[in-house]
C-alpha cells in the first residue's frame, strides 16, 4: 500500500490552487469529471494528482479542510473483508473516465480514508 493523495476542501478553489501551485509548487493538471467542482495539483510531470481540491465549506466536516486522505492498494476483496469483520461501514465508487475503484470509509478517530484500486495491466 502506498499513499496516493490528499484531498483539502475550500470555498475559493482558485486561491486554494495559487497559493498550492505559487508557494509549494504544484501545477494543475487533467481532473476527471465528477460533479462536485475541484482542481487537480501535481508534484511532477507525468506524475499522479498529489493534492485534490474539492469546492466546498471547511467547517462541515469533521475534520477542517482536510476531507480524506487517500491509499492505493491491491486486494480489494481483502479490505473489504476486514472492514466487514471490524463492522465499519463504507461507500465505493468507481471514477468517472477511469477504471479505478474507490472504497471510503472512516477511522473512529474521524478522519474518512480512501483507497483506490487501480486496473491491473
């Protein structure tokens, strides 16, 4: 397993994206076409979408601006396994545009994880 991305909710994407983009120094790049507005920042050329930015109010959620943190793993039947045995309750989905499956679900701590299953091959 691997750390994939972090996702950071804002109410001004462009500014959240300049100062991501001027100060650390990211750039925006292809975002695949979910309903909710959002940019993609990337660490490097060719690389994967470092930081998600989504639209929308900080103060819903649990955890301030940070929304989730994202894993990318292998064994999709093996997670949900043992969220079932641990009885966590979770979500997937799968990204518009790609084929990569995604499982969300919450630590007790609050903090909501995601983990993507990228297509073999």
């Amino acid at each position: 397993m691997q750390l994939d991305h972090i996702n950071i909710v804002t109410p001004d994407l462009d500014a959240t994206s300049a100062f991501l983009c001027d100060v650390v120094g990211f750039s925006v790049g292809p975002r695949p076409n979910f309903t909710r507005k959002g940019v993609w920042l990337y660490g490097e050329e060719g690389g994967v979408a470092l930081v998600h930015i989504t639209l929308g109010d900080s103060r819903d959620g649990p955890t301030g601006p940070l929304d989730h943190v994202a894993f990318r793993a292998d064994d999709k039947n093996a997670l949900i396994a043992r969220l079932e045995a641990h009885g966590i309750e979770y979500t997937t989905q799968v990204v518009p545009d790609r084929a990569i499956d995604q499982i969300f679900f919450r630590a007790p701590f609050g903090l909501r994880i995601e983990v993507d299953f990228h297509p073999k091959g």
